[in-house]
C-alpha cells in the first residue's frame, strides 16, 4: 500500500510541476480568473464523469469500511484551494514557472511546522531545512538593493494555504469518500472562480478557444487527475512523507519551464534553488532514513 501512495503522490507532482507551463501559457490571452474558471471547469466535468461511474463501488465501500460522504468537507478545503490557486495563478504573471515551482513548494517545510501546531513532535532537522529553505529562497527572489518580485512574494504567502490544505487533506483522507471530497473542491474552486472572473475580468469565448490546450492539461491533469492522486496517496503516507513526494514538483516545474518555455535562470537563482531543495530534504531527514 505504501508503493502505491508512493506513485500516486509523485504522479500528482508530474502533472503539477508541469502544469505551471500550462497555466503560464495560458494567460498569454487570458486574465488568471478566466484561466482558472476554465480549467477548473475541465477538471471539475472530467470528476463528475468519475462520480457516476464509481457510485455503486463507493456505496458499497463506505457502508463496508464505515467512512463518510465527503461533499461537505470538500466544500471547505476548496476554499483553501481556491485561495492558494489563485494566488499562484495571479503570481504566475510576474513569475516564471521553474521559480513558481521551487517558491510554492516551501510547502515541504511549513508542513511538519504546521504539524507542531496540532501537537506532533518537530525535530532539530526541521529547523536546520527551514533555515536552508529560507536562505535558498532570499537567493532565489530577492535582487540586489533586497528588491523583491511582487509575483514571489504572492507565490511564497500561497505555500501557507498550500501547506493548509495538505494538512487538512491529511485530517480527512481516510474519514470520507475522497472522489467526493475532491470533486467538491474542485466544484468549490470553479464557482469562485467564475465569480471573480465575471466580477473583475472581460473573459471571451474566442481567448478561451485559443488556450484550450493549456486549459485541458491544466483542468485534466492537475485539477481532475492530480488532486484526486493527491488524496488517495495521503491515505496512505503521513503528511510530512506526502510533502516530500509532492514537492517533487519543484523539480517537474523548472524541467518543464526550461524545456518548453526555455527559462533560464541566473547562477545565483539556481543555487538558491539548491539550497531550498537540499533544505526541503532536511526537513524530512529522520524519515529519508528510515525509509532507506
């Protein structure tokens, strides 16, 4: 069962990490709302699909393993969700994907800090890689004269409700039906999306054509397919390995923005980027030897 959580959750940190070209080149015609409603429509329709056909079994399960629905509580963590992918998606007009990437998955270090808060044992490792991380991070995103970039410092206040949502997905992943927990924050999401989008933007059918595909993978593999591994996977880890295994979307991401969108970073950025994964792993030392 541990190889198979495994799987899921480095599957979920493919299509995350390369979906942040997606959701970049999405926004070449299209404000982030708009990009946002569309893919979360996408991922939310292919959930719905998912929902009819796994009825029956699911029935079956819950009644046989005791569990919950999970409508109401995916309502909630797509609250979360909405406000961390939505500050992503914004940041994303001012960031790269590979620095998008490597900043939101600070996640891995504020996770088992969290953790602390809900009475879990912190370890002098988590302090040694949140001090590595941080370091790696000022390298990263802060210039000369300490200029920051709005779109890193709207990127690094989304790894708090990234770190949220892994928590509460921890909390709830094995008390409730997780194909209806995710397709209720997904359902979450694309509501409020839409919302802001009608509130704030002008979206046209004609832009929304034009980024079909980035608004394919985005809602497909990211919002339908990586999410719902995300919450499978976490049935089956604890919430500071699952962090480990999603973090790989760091890497995923500055693969896929130097191969498709041929970003290149300075010296400087690339070894904070070092600094911020050799951290991350710190972090999750204790547990990186025992699984050895």
């Amino acid at each position: 069962m541990q190889i198979k959580g495994t799987l899921m959750l480095l599957g979920a940190a493919f299509f995350w990490g390369t979906t942040f070209v997606a959701q970049s080149t999405g926004m070449d015609g299209l404000e982030p709302f708009s990009y946002a409603a569309g893919r979360y429509l996408i991922g939310f329709l292919s959930l719905a699909v998912l929902l009819i056909f796994t009825r029956r079994q699911r029935a079956k399960e819950r009644r046989q393993k005791n569990y919950r629905r999970g409508f109401a509580i995916g309502l909630i963590i797509g609250l979360v969700l909405f406000i961390a992918s939505s500050m992503q998606q914004v940041a994303l007009q001012y960031s790269t994907a590979g620095k998008a990437a490597f900043i939101t998955c600070l996640y891995i270090v504020f996770v088992p800090l969290g953790a602390k808060l809900l009475g879990k044992i912190i370890r002098r490792e988590n302090w040694i890689g949140a001090a590595l991380a941080l370091i790696g991070l000022y390298l990263l995103a802060v210039g000369e004269g300490f200029s920051i970039q709005i779109g890193d410092a709207i990127l690094f206040v989304s790894a708090f409700f990234w770190t949220a949502h892994i928590l509460l997905a921890d909390r709830f992943a094995n008390k409730v039906d997780v194909i209806e927990m995710s397709a209720a924050q997904i359902f979450t999401t694309l509501i409020l999306s839409s919302v802001v989008m009608f509130a704030l933007e002008t979206p046209t059918l004609p832009a929304m054509f034009d980024a079909w595909f980035p608004i394919f993978y985005g809602g497909l593999m990211s919002s339908g397919i990586a999410f719902t591994l995300q919450l499978y996977g976490q049935k089956y880890a604890e919430p500071s390995t699952a962090a480990i295994l999603m973090s790989f979307e760091a890497i995923f991401g500055a693969l896929a923005g130097w191969f498709f969108l041929n970003e290149v970073m300075s010296s400087r950025e690339i070894f904070g980027c070092v600094l911020m994964l050799i951290g991350m792993l710190a972090t999750q030392w204790t547990l990186i030897k025992r699984s050895l």
